[in-house]
C-alpha cells in the first residue's frame, strides 16, 4: 500500500538487492524519513563496477516502466556452479552487450521494471508468476497461509502443467510431526483466508523439500501430485456398479489422481468452473447427456451423481470391452464374463494384479435390454475377438473366462488361433466342459460325475418343504433334458434377432439363454495350453476332462471355496495369487518367444 516511510530521528533506509551469484549486493537505494514510496520499496540502482539490465523474453531491453528479467554482470559475477555444468550454462550467459566474449550475465528469475529515476522496481519471481483461469495468483500468499497452519514445517507453492494445457496448483508440505491434517479439513481451512481460485488443485506431503546445491528449492525435483498420493480409498469407498467405475476414470483423469473415492466432493477435490465444463463435455460423450454445470452443485460426488443419472435413464454407450484396470506398461489381460454376462464381478480381482497389470472385462451384448443378444457362442466369441483386436491389434494375447466364460474365452483362443494369433495364457476360472465334450471323453467321467451330482441334489432336496422340493427337482429334470438334447435345444418365449438376418433363436430370461448356448457349443481340440483354476468343490474328475481337450498342456490351480465363492474375498486371495504367477510365467515364456527361444506353434 502506498503511504510514507517512517524513521526515527535523522535516520536513513538503505535497500539493498543481490543474488549471492552476483556477491549478494548488486543494488543499494537510501530513503529518508519522511520520503514517500510506493507499493513496493525500490532496490536503488547498480552499484559500481556491475551492471543491471532488464530484459524481454527475446533478450532485448525494456523501456522504462514494462517488466522484464533482470539481469547481472560485473565484477563480482561468479564463474557459476561448481560441478553443475549443465546449471552454469543455463544460468550464466554470455553478455550480448559487452564485447568481451569471456563475459557473462547471470538470470536471476527475478521480476523488475525501470523507474522513471533510474531506480529499480522488484516485482516478483519470474518463476512464481502463476495466472490460471484468468486469475494472477501469488503464490507467496498461500505459502503464508499455510505456513500460519501449526501443522506445517515447510512449504512450496508452484503451478504444474504435466499434461499440455492443464495447469493445476500445487501446494508442497512438510510437517512438524507424523500429524498431518487431510486435504478436505486443510482445504476448509485456507478457505477461511483464501479466495476460491487460489485454493490448490492438490497437496502433497514430502519429508523434505529438494534443494540445489546452493540451498535453494530445486523446484525440477518436486513430484508430481499423484507420486505423493497414499494409495487407493478405502473399500467402501470403492465403485459399486460400472456406470460409478466410467465416472471415477473421468475423475481420475481430470485430477490426474488414483485415490479419489465415489464419496469425494467434486469441489473439496480442487474442482472450478471450466473443469466442471470439461467435465460435463466427457459425461456427454460418455453417456450422451448434455449434463448442466449446476447439477454438479447438486451431485458434488460420484455415487450422487450416479444416482441422479440412473435416475434419469441415462447409461454409457454400449461396448462389450469395459476398463476395470487400465493403468500399466504389461499386455493387458482379458476377463470374459460368465453365466449373467456382467464383468463388475471382475473388479476385486483386477485390483488384485500387479499395480502395472492391465485388466479389461469382456461384457455381453444386450444387458441394456436394447442390443440384440448374439444367438451362438462363437458369434459372441467372434465379437469379443473383434473388440479385443480392435484395442490389440497384434498378439499374444492373455485371455481369461469364469464359469461359461471360460468356455466363451477357449473359443476366443480357437479363432485367435486360426486368425495366426498367439494365446500366451489361456486362463479357465472353474469352467468344465461336461456338456459339450466329445462322448468319447464324456463317458469317462460321466459316471462319477452323475452320482456327484446326484447326491448332492438328494441332500439339498431332502431339507427343502414338499413344494419347493417338487418344484427343485423339476427344474433340475429339465437341465438334464437340456443337456442330453444338446443342438436340439427348443425354449420358449422371446425370439430374439440375430446378425446377418438369419433365423432367429427362441430365448426366454437370461438362464434359459446362456444355457442354450452352452448346450448348443460343441468343443475341439485346442492347440495351445491352458491354466485351470478349480475350486475345491467341484469335481476332480469333471475339471481333468481338459486334459483331452488341450493339446499344449493343462496347469491346474486348487482355489478353496466353492463355484460362487470363487472372485469373493473369501477365496480371491488365494487365486490372484495364482492368477499373478500364471501371467508372469506366461509374459517371461513370452519373452523367450519373442528372442527367438521358442517357435510360436
């Protein structure tokens, strides 16, 4: 603020400004008592032997009252860094108005101007100059109050743009102690003394901050936000169905962060007005919604604005490859869904993987209740092997199936197979091929298999009231006749269109569906290799059937549990542990092949 300087009796001010670069006294100014100033106190002028310029961007000298750079030379110039070439040549210059070809002038980064008496204005750091969303923003400001805050040690304030034309503003802290507050009660907190547009997109915590080898922040070595985030939210905090999973991508991406959660407040996060725009611009290519920027006001977070999509009829656009992990340098790997043809089952255990393991579900066509359903399960393979291609044009690839999936991802290696692909891992999630195999290998297991099953619908009948059981056994009766019947199945009910306009298949509830494709697939021999993941409950005989099926090899997996109990935490454990040592067996086999130690078969 302007007004006048006050000095007791006859005494004088003397500014003094330098960089220790320049023998830290480069410019001196002396003020009286009662002389008036400006916003700022002037630095004076060059002292002698150094000279002072204030330079464009171009290098070029402005004139008097436009900022610019300062910059210093003379004789107290340092020669520049000892042992830190690569910094004295970006610092110290040669002096384009001196010719001498052995002078230098040094950057500072400072912020000056000329003064109409030659003196010299200091305005800033040039490297502290943030302007974001139209917004000037000294960053000095909040790096007071957040040094105001008992918790913070330390603190560095600067703006990031790791993705071109995204700037956000990050605040760098080092604590007093372990207590750190979190980032919604620090937000709340500088809200109090900070208007909205200078609250910062992100807060990261370091044990200290990086310096250079002359004491100052190096500001080159600060991480990026997401390197100081402390992980995934907590499990309740995670999506809970696929429409909240696209949603907190898009989260993700516009914060460029892992850890924010369905229950997170769009706005507590760092959120303003122009991400909110860009927001609803990807909510309406996700969804086609033309999304008001004020329901963001009213659904601040993922799980309420999931609701009030839901609500409102509104879905993603229909794709049968959906992202459950997308994050990693590894060759993804592919999870063909099963008996419901939901892949949100999958999500525990793409979590599961390695960090940089890729995962992506394969869901089935038509659970919109608009797309046409596909009528066999090579049709439904041939669109999965098209999705899959269309995202990985070249293999190998790493396909995965539960129950009926794994059926659908055996065909899916058949035609990869047939098309000149390599199937690097086959990996089969409880599935048995006990309706669909040849009879020359169904009937040696069928015998033991039968009277498995038997006895277990005998002991689960028998504890059933008089109707339900009736019901039970019939229903089980009319399995069997499916299963005998095989490519004659006939269900009732809906008909149900089929691609290429051929003739349609008679489908009722979605049961009825997955079984006549199953009933209807007829299995052949493989050439490749398969890994079996078996629960302990299902038959050993049933599950060995593979054996005759798989040409390469069959590895098996025992996961305790049953069938259902399969991807829930009780027995996930155990097999993403499984899961993790098939990959990483069949991405280093896969190395060897691509060395030329093995022969793609």
């Amino acid at each position: 603020m302007r007004g006048y300087l006050e000095l007791p009796g006859h005494g004088r001010l003397i500014n003094g400004y330098g960089p220790t670069e320049n023998t830290t006294f480069t410019c001196c100014g002396g003020f009286d008592r009662a002389e008036q100033i400006g916003e700022s106190v002037p630095m004076g002028r060059p002292i002698a032997g150094t000279q002072v310029y204030i330079l464009d961007p171009q290098g070029q000298p402005v004139p008097i009252g436009v900022r610019g750079e300062i910059y210093t030379g003379g004789d107290g110039l340092a020669r520049g860094y000892l042992n830190a070439h690569e910094l004295t040549s970006e610092r110290f210059i040669p002096n384009p108005f001196n010719p001498d070809s052995r002078a230098r002038l040094y950057k500072t980064g400072d912020i000056a101007r000329w003064l109409p008496d030659g003196q010299i204005e200091f305005l800033g750091r040039g490297d502290n100059q943030i302007k974001i969303r139209g917004y000037r923003i000294e960053p000095g400001e909040i790096e007071t109050a957040l040094r105001v805050q008992s918790e913070v040690r330390e603190v560095a304030v600067l703006v990031r743009e790791d993705t071109p034309g995204d700037r956000l503003l990050v605040a760098y802290l080092v604590a007093h102690a372990q207590e750190k507050p979190d980032e919604s009660t620090l937000r709340t907190r500088l809200g109090e003394i900070l208007p909205d547009y200078m609250l910062p997109n992100a807060f990261v915590w370091l044990d200290k901050l990086p310096l250079t080898l002359n004491g100052k922040l190096d500001r080159k070595a600060l991480p990026a936000p997401q390197a100081g985030v402390k992980g995934r939210p907590a499990e309740t905090d995670q999506p809970t169905n696929i429409l909240e999973l696209q949603l907190l991508r898009l989260w993700h991406r516009l914060f460029h962060r892992e850890d924010i959660g369905r229950h997170d407040n769009f706005f507590d996060l760092g959120g303003h007005s122009l991400l909110a725009a860009r927001l609803a611009t990807e909510i309406d290519q996700l969804l086609g919604c033309k999304l008001p920027i004020a329901a963001l006001f009213q659904s601040p977070t993922v799980e309420s604005l999931t609701r009030r999509l839901t609500a409102e009829n509104w879905v993603p656009a229909w794709k049968s490859l959906v992202p459950l992990q997308p994050l990693g340098a590894k060759p993804p790997f592919f999870l063909v869904h099963g008996w419901g043809g939901d892949v949100f089952v999958f999500l525990g255990l793409a979590r599961q993987l390695a960090p940089d393991q890729p995962a992506y579900g394969l869901q089935a066509v038509g659970l919109d209740g608009k797309s046409p359903r596909h009528t066999t399960l090579e049709n439904m393979a041939a669109h999965y092997v098209q999705e899959i291609r269309s995202f990985q044009p070249e293999g190998p690839y790493y396909l995965g199936g539960y129950s009926m999936g794994g059926l659908i991802a055996f065909e899916m290696a058949q035609q990869l197979h047939r098309l000149g692909q390599r199937v690097a891992l086959l990996a089969l999630f409880d599935t048995v091929p006990i309706c669909t195999i040849p009879w020359t290998v169904y009937g040696r297991v069928i015998p033991s298999y039968l009277w498995e099953r038997l006895r277990m619908h005998l002991r689960r009948g028998w504890r059933m009231p008089n109707r339900e059981r009736r019901d039970y056994f019939r229903g089980r009766w009319t399995a069997l006749q499916h299963w005998m019947v095989r490519n004659r199945v006939r269900l009732p009910v809906t008909p149900i269109a089929t691609p290429g306009g051929s003739q349609p298949l008679q489908l009722s509830g979605f049961a009825d569906y997955y079984l006549a494709l199953a009933s209807a697939y007829r299995l052949h021999r493989y050439p490749g290799s398969a890994d079996v993941f078996v629960s302990e409950h299902t038959n050993p005989h049933w599950a060995s059937s593979w054996k005759q099926l798989v040409r390469g090899g069959v590895s098996y997996h025992r996961i305790p549990g049953t069938h259902l109990e399969l991807l829930t935490p009780m027995s996930l454990p155990v097999l993403s542990i499984a899961l993790r040592t098939a990959l990483h067996r069949a991405q280093n086999e896969n190395i060897h092949v691509n060395h030329g130690a093995t022969k793609v078969p």
